[in-house]
C-alpha cells in the first residue's frame, strides 16, 4: 500500500516518525534534558513540521526503567528519507556516545489514511 497523498482539501498527508525509548531510570533526568536539546535539533532541520514527547503510561516500564515516545511531524516521506540518510547517523552516535547501554530505541513511520 503506497502512502496517502493530500488532497486540494488537505485531508491526509505528511509522516509521522515514532521512536521510542526504554532507559534505566538512573539516567532519567540527564537523559530527558538531554532529549529535548535532541529534539530541537531535529526540528531544526528540513521538513521537519514539530514534535510531541510522551511519557509512555501503558504499558509499564519495568521496574527501574522509565518509557518515552517521541513523536516527529515531518512535511512529507522525502524529508524523512533524507533525515534518515544524512542526519540520524550522527545525532543516534551522540546519545549512544552519552549513555551507552543504558537505553534502547525503537522506531515506526507512520502515514496518514485519508478519510
């Protein structure tokens, strides 16, 4: 299924671009301030429309972990290709540089369904 395109009436378009994240609670703090610095500089770059962040509430994190989601508007597929291709490489490098093991990250591109 290809993604939905907008239409004269701006029913579904664009992309949004989840990552979420699973981090031992003892770096929570440094790693929330940490995220939203993060989270200006993708927001900075080319497409990029805004983002939401979410302290995850169900399901659970596991006792001594904390859950984030993090979700990225972006203008259109292109604009995620090129994030992908030219940006994630090395703002994915600083966190892991930072806080090593003590998180994990998984991601989903999500499209819009016209109505």
């Amino acid at each position: 299924m290809s993604a939905p395109r907008a239409d004269d009436a701006g029913e579904a378009t664009g992309v949004i671009y989840e990552v979420n994240l699973d981090l031992d609670a003892t770096i929570a703090d440094d790693y929330l301030a940490w995220l939203r610095e993060h989270i200006a500089q993708i927001c900075a770059l080319p497409g990029f429309l805004g983002a939401t962040l979410h302290v995850v509430a169900d399901p659970v994190a596991e006792p001594g972990r904390s859950a984030l989601c993090v979700q990225y508007r972006l203008r259109d597929q292109t604009a995620l290709d090129d994030y992908l291709r030219d940006h994630a490489p090395r703002l994915r490098a600083d966190g892991m540089a930072r806080f090593g093991g003590k998180f994990s990250a998984s991601r989903r591109i999500l499209h819009p369904i016209a109505r």
